[in-house]
C-alpha cells in the first residue's frame, strides 16, 4: 500500500475529494481499504508523518515570570524609584511604605491572573482515550492518540468519537454535536454521499467528528481527520492563536496611568526647576521630589478598582451571574450588542408541543417546557374535554404510546429521558392524563417495536388492545406518513384522505412551519397478524393529526430584550439552528421588529468578504447555521465598527468568540468546560434575562468606580497643589507642607477607606435608561476633568493655607504640617459625600450609604491616632493639636465643598 497523502484540515481540503463524497471514493483518497483497514505497518508509517492523534499544547507562563509582570505597571515603576530614594536619602520608613504598597498591588494583580483560563485543557479532556480500531482485517482497542488518517473504527451508544470519520456503515445511529454545532438534539446520521460544497458542519450528516458523543445505534467510521486537522482541532488552533482584548476599563485606566505619569514628571521637573532657581540643597529637592511623585500617584487605585469589583462580582454571584475575571464585571456595563446563543439562553432548551391538528381542529397547547400542567385550548380559548374530544384523545394515546421518552424528575423538576421531541409529546399526552404506564395499565400491550431511523423517518409499534385488537401505532415525518396514509381519522371515524383533505392537511403544516414548528405527524391502522408487512409495516395507515414542536422562549426573555434595548443595547442572536425558525424566536422576543433587521446564514457569510460583513453587521438581528470560524467574524465585525461585543454560548464551538469578544458570558448549566474556562462570565441559571440584569450591575459598578477615581484624583491635585503652592508662593527657601508619609496616609487610610465605601452606592434611577458609553470614552468625559481640577486646587488652597497660617505664627514646621495635613483630611472626607452624585451632595441624603458612615467614622478615628498617638508623631510626624485649631481646620476643610456645592446648586455650574 501506497504511503497517505498529506491530510488537511477541514477548510483547505481539495475540493475533488471531499469528505462527504461516497465512501469508496473518501477510502480511495485516504488509500485505505473499507473491509480490512490499514496494515500495521501503513499505520505506523502515517503516525510518524501526521504526528500522535491529540491536540496541541498550549503555552504557558510560569508563575515566577508571571508575578514579576507585574512590576512592568508604570505607577508601580514610579512608586519603585521613589521608594529607592528614600532608601538612598535615608528615609527607611518612607521607603519601607512605599514598598510594602508596591508589593500589595503586585500581589493582587498576580493573583487575578494566575487564575486564569484553562480552556486548550479543558478542550483535551473532551477527547476520547481509547479507540476500537479495525488494521490487518483485525478489531483491536489502541489508544485513540496513535488513530491515523484512514483507519477503520467501530462505535456504539455511549462511545466518544476519537478523530474525524466518514461513515461508510451505520445502524439507527445518532450523535450528541451540541457542544461542536449547537444542535439542541441528537444528530441522525446516514451513510448516503452528499453532494454540495457549501455544507455547514451541522449538515454533514454522513460524518461524525471528534469529541461528540454517540447517543444512539452503531456504526463504523474511517477516518478522515486527526489532532489538530479536525474540527475540534481547528477550534484549538483558533483558541491558542485569538488574543482575549482589553476590557474597555483596562483601556481607560491605562491611558489614566498615562496621564498620571506625565502629570508627575511635570510637576517634578517644575519644582526641580524652581529649586534649583532659589539654590536649593539636592537633598532637600530629592525629598519633595518623593513627597510629589507619591502625592501625583493614587497608590491605592490598582487594589481599590480590584476590591470594588470583586464586591461588584459578589453581588452578581448572588443573581446567578458568575465572574470568572474581575474585568468581566464592569465590561458589562459598557456592553452595547449582545451576541446570544438560542438554544437554553433565548429559549428554554425544552421541546414543547405548541399546537396540535386533530379532527378538523387546531388546539394551542399552554404551559411551560417539560411541566405536566397546560391544557389543549379551541380557536376560542376554550379547554378541551377530553371524553368530547375522541379524534385528540386517540392521537395523543398513540402519541405517548408509540414513544422511548419518559418523564421524570430531576432535583424536584419535570424532566425528560430520552429524545427532547418525543419528550414534548409524552409532556402533552400528561397534560390530559394520558401516560405510557396508565395505557400499559389498562392491558395495552406492545408486541414489536420498529425503531426510528433517519432513512424510513419513522417509528411504530405493534400493539394489542384491551379488547384484542392488533393496531400499528406510527409517529414520523408528515411526508412520509402523508406518502403512506390512505384515511384520515375524524368524528370518531376513518374517512378517505382525498385530495381535498391532503390539501387541508398540507395547509396546517404550511401553517404550522410558517410559525417556526418543527412538525410530527401520528397515525395508526389496524394490524391483525400476516396482514402487514414487518419489514415494511407502515402502509395504508390513517392519518390522525399534526404536532407543532418546538423549543418557546423564555416567558421573562422579551422583557428582558426589551430593556436592554432601552438601554441602547442591540441584541442579535447567533445560532447553529435553521433561519426559519431562530427568525420566528427573535420575531416573538422583539430582537427583530422591522424588515431593516435583516436576517442572514452561514452560507452567506462564507462568501461575505470581512468589509461586507461589518457593512450588514448594524442591522443584522439573525445569524443562523452558524459555524465556529463564522461566530469569531461576526464578534470581530461588530468590534471593528466601535461596538463593545458580548457573545454567549456553551459549547466547544463558541470557545474561540468568547475568547475575543469584549466579555464571553458561558452557560453555567448545559455549557461544556471549554465554554466556560474561555469565558469571562458563566451564568448559573443560562437566562438571558440575567445577562440584563448583569449589564444593570456593571454600569452602578462603574458608576461607582468613577466616584472613587474622581475622590482619589481631588486628593491627588489637593496634594500637589498643596507642595506647588509652597514652592510658586513661599520665595527662596520654600518649606515642603505634606512629608510623604503623610500623603501615603491620606491616600490609603482617611481618603482610601471611605472612597473604598463608595462601591457600595446602589444604582442611579436612570443607569438603564442612558445609552452605552462609547469604546474609546475617557474616565473624564462628562465635565469629570473640570470637577477633579477645581475642587483639587480648592482643596489644597485651604490646606496651604493652614500650613502657611501655622508658619506664620511660629508654630514650627512639624505643628503647620500636621494641620495641612489635617485640613486635607477632613477637606477629603467632606468631599466624598459630594462625589457620591453627579448634582450635588445637597440633593442626596448623607444616610443613603450607611458603610460610607462606617468608613467615615473609621478614618477619623484612625486620623485621630495619626495625631494624637506617639507611633503616629514617631511614623507621620506629626504633632497633638489643640482643640482650637483641629475645629478650625475641620472649618477650613468644609469651605471648598460647601461654597463650590452651594454655586453648582444656585447658579447650575456643570464644571463643578
């Protein structure tokens, strides 16, 4: 035998031999023989050229390189100098404070990514270990990593499919591949060619691909793929090579730093500058140097942003939303498409019969999913009477009977085992009280099944009744039985099926699918024995009705889309199913309300170039027959024009989008470990209605990360401006008012604690009802710049003065330090109940946040030992005030929020 030709992946293999072709010609590519497999030798000979059959390792950082990644941080790298010239000017305490924050941040950081995702492994866990392989015309069991391009394997219920195949032999065989297509159900699989080069993965029904499971039948398979050339292995490589962007807060808080860093080096250079006009002593100039450059750097803005969004993911915990990277909860809030799956998140991953045709009637059925409670309801909304309704009661007998599902519970739910659409008929029949085991009860009893296949598309049963009499029960395509039916069973009685009542019958399935139904027609004859055919039993059957199947909304889910639309936030819905029906979804939830909303497929997109596809990408509301390469354009075309993307899924095919969307939300319940170990949020419930309520959370998150920054900030320009003002206002000898241990202090205990409270602010009234903020939107928009400046200059005016005050009157410097000091304290902890609203703290009840009290209350008490305490004088400085001057300093403080509160409040200032 010949040595194989090179085996390519999915989408670069030649197109003269695609896999789906008949399977002497797949066989023939592959240079393999269908009745004997390879030899050993061939074998062994493929596996040193197409390598073991795994999937590749992904590359990983140690943890040491990991850690120190984390000093690459600028505000850390500034800090660090200012910490090694402390040391150098022999300022241990200092330097000892500033490193010990430096540490803190670093270790916060390394820890949120040490526990990043493990989706290439949790991928490799998904495959098969071992695999029953025909060589030599011999079955052997070999594991499934040494499987090469044309070998021969056996499958049966249960087993993991190792590789790519195409199936050459296959028996009533069905196939799990939600977690690869999305398919809700298992896949029928035939063995017939397929002639059409534009099949999506979910249509390739003659072949069966790694990692999905076999649910049902046996087959044989040759393989056609291995390791990273199959499917799953496609997704792998796109996994490993798709780089997870940067939230839209790292993006901000980024161009802060930037910001910030620049702001410092400034402001040194001019306090250098002046210091070296006046003749200054280095020493002296190095020290207000450190004193500026911890003043200009909110030191606590890296664990304060991680603390408050860790509250903020608690709390989303708590309403089933799961965050598995704390960036994922305050990207949510800047979402403005969300990209969701339909199957279990739009719907309820629960097959339900809607409507139901039986003599002459169409009957709405009500209730929800796999509950037993509902009734068939007339055109006029009236119940049925099930012993006035014969033609129904008999088409849901036969229904149930001719059926494998069975319903259960499951953690006190209704359940189904089995097959999801059978399971919506037994559903059905015990809405009206009709079970298998009640027919069985009453002496039914079955004599020989004729199993479901996708060839014949049908299943029947031959039972016995009661009274003796063989009946044929059938349940199948309406096509097929339709093809087969010669009577139609009405009022009781078998009529002729003429041409009239085919028309008729056809217009309630053209109905029924115009509605997005996935339709079941059920028949029955009678069939004494020798006078059918076992081999082909279903013939001259009569036709007793038509169900509507299909998998409905979630009742709470059209609300839900509808208040995310209120927000300025589209959803498109993105699915492996058919267009036909997931159109009729998003037409009943409100994603698609106009014919401007256009809805399109895979087949589609693959001649899309990306230009055209993030042209249609704004008005697109349907994406339907999905694959995983088109799932990571769309997310990409979305992004490209300036949205911020969210993409929900659950199954290995979702992996690679959720990886690059701005924030991949994974199904906590039937989402597989590949979903979720590549997702930044999991919902524990899969309820699109808790992505909204998500989105809710992460905007009050940032809301609130903004009232901290805008705290942090003032205090930040109230520091600098207070050592500026010595410097520009004080002449030749300027005297430094804030040492920087008292910066640190005030940005890390009577500042930092109760701005740490503010993540506790509940929700503004109309967070819901603003749109998105945009992609490339600053932390300063909104007059947020304006307010920082002018409160931070007013600020550190108030404590230069007290500083200046205190000079003036012979006081010494350690007493004029400690008031600026304290003056910038209480100043800061009197503006924090200003930045806890966008009017003013003149609007807002102080009462409104009892842990700012707490916090508040905390801070002072902690100043206080600052003061008053011999560690604090020995550590800070710092000298005991008289009670006089600590009242006037807490007056001071008060002046800068209340006049520039009460001017906004009067006169209506935006910029204050």
């Amino acid at each position: 035998m010949n040595q194989q030709a090179p085996v390519l992946a999915a989408k670069d293999r030649a197109p003269d031999t695609p896999w789906t072709a008949e399977t002497q010609a797949v066989a023939a590519a592959l240079q393999s023989d269908l009745s004997s497999g390879l030899s050993a030798q061939a074998a062994q000979t493929r596996l040193a050229e197409v390598g073991p059959n795994r999937l590749a390792e992904g590359k990983s950082t140690p943890a040491i390189v990991l850690f120190l990644m984390q000093f690459k941080n600028p505000l850390l790298i500034i800090l660090m100098i200012g910490a090694g010239i402390s040391a150098y000017t022999g300022h241990m305490v200092d330097a000892i404070a500033i490193a010990v924050i430096v540490l803190l941040n670093a270790v916060i950081s390394f820890y949120q990514e040490y526990s990043a995702a493990r989706s290439l492994a949790a991928l490799k866990e998904m495959a098969a270990p071992q695999a029953f392989v025909k060589r030599d015309g011999t079955w052997s069991e070999i594991p499934a990593s040494d499987i090469v391009p044309g070998d021969i394997l056996r499958f049966k219920a249960g087993d993991i499919l190792a590789a790519d195949v195409r199936f050459p032999e296959a028996a009533r065989l069905a196939v799990d591949e939600a977690a690869l297509t999305g398919e809700s159900e298992p896949v029928d699989k035939h063995t017939l060619a397929i002639d059409d080069p534009d099949l999506t993965l979910a249509d390739r029904l003659n072949m069966g691909f790694m990692s999905t499971k076999v649910t049902n039948g046996t087959a044989e398979g040759i393989v056609t793929s291995t390791g990273m050339a199959t499917e799953v292995g496609h997704i792998a490589h796109m996994m490993a090579t798709t780089e997870e962007p940067k939230t839209p807060l790292q993006e901000r808080i980024e161009k802060l730093s930037k910001i910030l860093i620049a702001a410092a080096l400034f402001v040194v250079a001019v306090v250098i500058g002046i210091g070296i006009f006046h003749g200054m002593d280095p020493t002296e100039m190095l020290n207000t140097a450190i004193s500026l450059s911890v003043a200009a750097i909110p030191e606590g803005l890296p664990t304060i942003v991680t603390i408050v969004l860790t509250l903020g993911s608690q709390r989303m915990a708590a309403n089933n939303a799961l965050a598995r990277k704390l960036s994922a909860v305050e990207t949510l809030g800047t979402t403005s498409v969300i990209c969701s799956d339909k199957t279990g998140t739009l719907t309820q991953n629960q097959m339900q019969v809607m409507r139901c045709w039986a003599g002459g009637k169409t009957w709405t059925v009500s209730g929800e999913g796999f509950d037993p409670h509902g009734e068939f309801l007339d055109a006029d909304g009236n119940a049925a009477v099930m012993a006035e309704e014969e033609d129904l009661l008999h088409m849901l007998e036969v229904s149930v009977y001719c059926n494998d599902a069975v319903l259960t519970e499951v953690d006190g739910r209704p359940a189904v085992q089995g097959n999801p659409t059978e399971g919506a008929l037994v559903v059905a029949g015990a809405k009206v009280g009709v079970s298998r085991q009640g027919l069985k009860d009453q002496n039914v009893e079955t004599l020989q099944a004729f199993p479901f296949d996708s060839t014949r598309k049908m299943m029947s049963v031959h039972v016995r009744m009661p009274d003796g009499v063989k009946l044929l029960a059938a349940k199948g395509a309406p096509d097929v039985i339709m093809r087969r039916a010669k009577e139609i069973y009405i009022d009781g009685e078998a009529r002729p099926l003429d041409d009239a009542m085919r028309a008729r019958v056809n217009a309630v399935i053209e109905d029924f699918g115009s509605r997005a139904l996935r339709t079941l027609a059920v028949a029955f004859r009678r069939a004494e024995d020798g006078t059918f055919d076992p081999e082909n039993p279903e013939q001259d059957i009569c036709l007793l009705g038509i169900h509507g199947i299909m998998d409905p909304p979630r009742p709470e889910v059209a609300a839900a889309v509808a208040d995310a639309t209120a927000a300025g936030i589209r959803t498109v819905m993105i699915t492996g199913d058919h267009a036909v029906t997931a159109q009729a979804i998003a037409e009943s939830i409100g994603i698609k309300t106009t014919d401007e909303q256009t809805v399109h497929t895979g087949t589609e997109i693959d001649r899309m170039t990306d230009a055209e596809l993030k042209a249609i990408a704004p008005h697109a509301a349907v994406f339907a027959r999905v694959t995983p390469e088109h799932k990571l354009r769309i997310v990409n075309a979305i992004q490209a024009n300036g949205d911020v993307a969210s993409m929900t899924g659950d199954g290995v095919n979702d992996a690679p989008a959720l990886r690059t969307a701005d924030i991949g939300v994974a199904m906590g319940i039937t989402g597989t470990s590949v979903a979720k170990d590549s997702a930044a949020l999991v919902l524990l419930d899969d309820n699109f209605t808790t992505i909204v309520r998500a989105v809710r959370e992460g905007r009050r998150i940032y809301d609130n990360l903004l009232k901290f920054i805008r705290q942090a900030l003032t205090a930040n320009v109230a520091e600098v401006s207070t050592i500026l003002f010595a410097f520009i206002l004080m002449g030749s000898d300027p005297l430094v008012p804030l040492a920087p241990l008292m910066i640190l202090w005030v940005n890390l205990v009577s500042d930092g604690i109760p701005a740490l409270a503010l993540g506790f602010e509940e929700a503004e009234e109309n967070v819901m009802n603003r749109p998105p903020r945009g992609r490339n939107e600053d932390l300063f928009s909104g007059g947020m710049k304006e307010r920082i400046l002018i409160r931070g200059l007013a600020v550190g005016g108030v404590s230069f003065y007290a500083f200046y005050w205190a000079l003036g009157r012979d006081l010494g410097l350690p007493v004029a330090q400690t008031m600026a000091f304290v003056t910038l304290m209480f100043a800061q902890m009197w503006h924090i109940f200003d930045a806890r609203t966008t009017t003013t703290l003149f609007r807002k009840s102080p009462l409104g946040n009892p842990k700012l009290l707490m916090a508040v209350g905390l801070a002072i008490a902690l100043s206080a030992l600052a003061v008053y305490s011999p560690a604090g004088h020995f550590v800070l400085g710092t000298e005991s005030l008289s009670g006089r001057i600590l009242l006037g300093c807490l007056f001071l403080a008060a002046l800068p929020t209340f006049v520039l509160s009460g001017l906004k409040e009067i006169f209506g200032f935006k910029f204050l």
